[in-house]
C-alpha cells in the first residue's frame, strides 16, 4: 500500500507541469477503453472543497493562480460524457464559504449552478453550516441532486427526512451505491449553527450501510463520499482510516484537507482487499476521474484514474 500525502507547494507546482497536457478527453489513456461488450465503463468525476470558487483563482501569485472556474469545469465534464456513457458526478462537501458569492447570495449560486452541471450526489462539509441548518435550507430546493449524510441525525431539526443516508444508481445493469460521511462539526461549527444534530461514528455508520449496499441491493461499486479527511497525524477519524476498518467500499472521495493526489491511494481493508481513496485540491482548481472496467457476467473489476487540472487549455 502507497500512501500519499497531501503535495507541498514545490512539489504541487511541479506536477501541474505535469498533468497540465492530460486535459485533453483524446488524451485519456487507451487501457481505460471496455476490451469486450462483455465489459462495462463506470466514469466517476468528482470535486471537494470548492468554497464558492465560480471564477478561476486570482493571479495573485498563489499556487492555485488562475485555475479553475465554474466555465471550464462545466465544458471538461460536457467533453466527458459527450465521449462516455455511463458517467456520475459527485461532490464532496463544502460547496460554500470562501469567495463573495457565498456572502451575498447566501449559496444560492452554488447550487444553481451544481445543479446546471446536473450533479449526481454531494455531501455536507463543515462549511454547509456556515449560516447554520436554517442557512443550508435558504435555497436547497435549488439542489436537483440528492445530499448524502449518512453518520448526520437531522431527525430534531429542521432538515428531517430532507438529506438521504444513500442512493443507489443503475448503469447498463451495473449498480453503484453511494453514501456519505460528514465529519464532526464540534470545535468547528457555532453550537447554534447545528443545534439538534447528533453526529454519528463513521466507522460504525459504514460498517452498517456496506453491508446493505452489497447484500440487500446487490451493489456493484460501492463508493463513499467524505469530508472526514485524508488523515490526522493524531490519529482521529480520517479516510484512510475509514478505509482500513471496513469491508467492500471500493472507492472514497474525499475532502476537508484539501489534498491533492496525483493518484488514488491504495488501502488495504479488513477484507485484505484494495480500497481506493482519492481527494481532488481544493477550490474546483482539479477535477477527479476514476473509471471502473467491469466484466458484466464476473463483475471483476479494473480501474484507471486521471485527475485533471482545470487550466486555460480549456477552452
């Protein structure tokens, strides 16, 4: 197993250099093509942490200058599933907070405009509750995609019954369940701000709804949605974690740290199977690609990545 940390600021700038000309669908590597109409394509893209970024980043000199930007991240994806069939778009958590477009629209933007990309499924962050559970629900009838919160108990609150613990989609006869993971808002969140929520064990929210997933619905591809984090050098609940101490997840997309991995992580889990993690930057600056090749009779699996970086080379 490879564990990759989050890039520092040399290291990342070295590797846009790098992923910078994987921007092109044409350019996709062959291997991740169905070999036999005995094999199905599962194209997973996914974002984290993109804080009210609809513009590109400033250049100001930072490490994320001029990346970007609702525009291009809406034709990279249209290019996507011009060229795939089967493709799921998935977020992360914390949408909200970080450019004046939260300030003053209260997050309608953000979810108008998710929901213009048609989005698939997100999860909450930390920063959801910026403007607290009252704030969340301002403009979530703007959201036509579902919000997975499975270790959130929103039961004595005003979102009761409004988030899901996890949904199931079906491509060409191949099911993918999807749930989420939020991570523990206390320290981070106003109390008021999420007053009336119980926050659930991960680890034992995920060791409950796998095993649903797999065996009452038959899932294919399991995938979890967190904004837990990729890790903590203290040891709390994070990604990698949440890898290791489960069975038959197949893929977590990650947030809150804002890591940036230039390849999915590889997790031994308590199967002693492989469990991928991958977490896309922050700010909309990348835009995560996993692909899953299944053999539609063995449902034997094979996986290619690219995460792109969203520079001027698109158009």
């Amino acid at each position: 197993m490879e564990e990759l940390k989050s890039l520092n600021r040399r290291s990342f700038l070295r590797n846009l250099g790098v992923l910078g000309g994987t921007l092109a669908v044409s350019q996709l590597p062959q291997f991740v093509q169905a070999k036999s109409s005995k094999e199905v394509k599962i194209t997973i893209l996914h974002s984290n942490d993109v804080h009210s970024r609809i513009e590109p980043f400033p250049m100001d000199g930072s490490r994320f200058q001029g990346l970007g930007g609702i525009a291009r991240r809406s034709t990279l994806i249209k290019q996507i599933r011009q060229s795939e069939r089967n493709v799921l778009l998935l977020d992360a958590g914390d949408m909200f907070q970080g450019t004046p477009y939260f300030n003053m629209f209260d997050g309608e933007v953000e979810l108008s405009l998710m929901s213009q990309l048609k989005y698939d499924a997100g999860t909450f962050g930390n920063h959801e509750f910026d403007n607290g559970i009252a704030g969340i629900l301002k403009h979530f009838d703007k959201a036509t995609f579902p919000f997975l919160t499975s270790n959130y108990d929103f039961s004595q609150t005003a979102l009761a019954g409004k988030t899901k613990d996890y949904v199931i989609f079906e491509k060409e006869r191949i099911k993918i369940g999807v749930f989420g993971l939020c991570i523990d808002v206390e320290g981070l969140v106003d109390k008021n701000n999420h007053a009336g929520m119980r926050y659930l064990d991960p680890i034992t929210v995920a060791n409950k709804i796998v095993p649903t997933l797999k065996g009452k619905h038959k899932c294919d591809i399991v995938i979890c949605l967190s904004h837990l984090g990729y890790s903590y050098k203290e040891g709390k609940v994070s990604d990698l974690r949440v890898a290791a101490a489960t069975k038959d997840i197949d893929l977590i997309i990650g947030g809150h740290t804002h890591t940036y991995l230039d390849k999915p992580t590889e997790v031994k889990n308590a199967a002693g199977k492989i469990t991928l993690v991958n977490q896309a930057a922050h700010g909309g600056a990348v835009l995560g690609r996993i692909d899953f090749i299944l053999n539609s009779k063995t449902k034997e699996k094979r996986i290619a990545y690219n995460n792109y970086i969203l520079n001027n080379d698109i158009a």
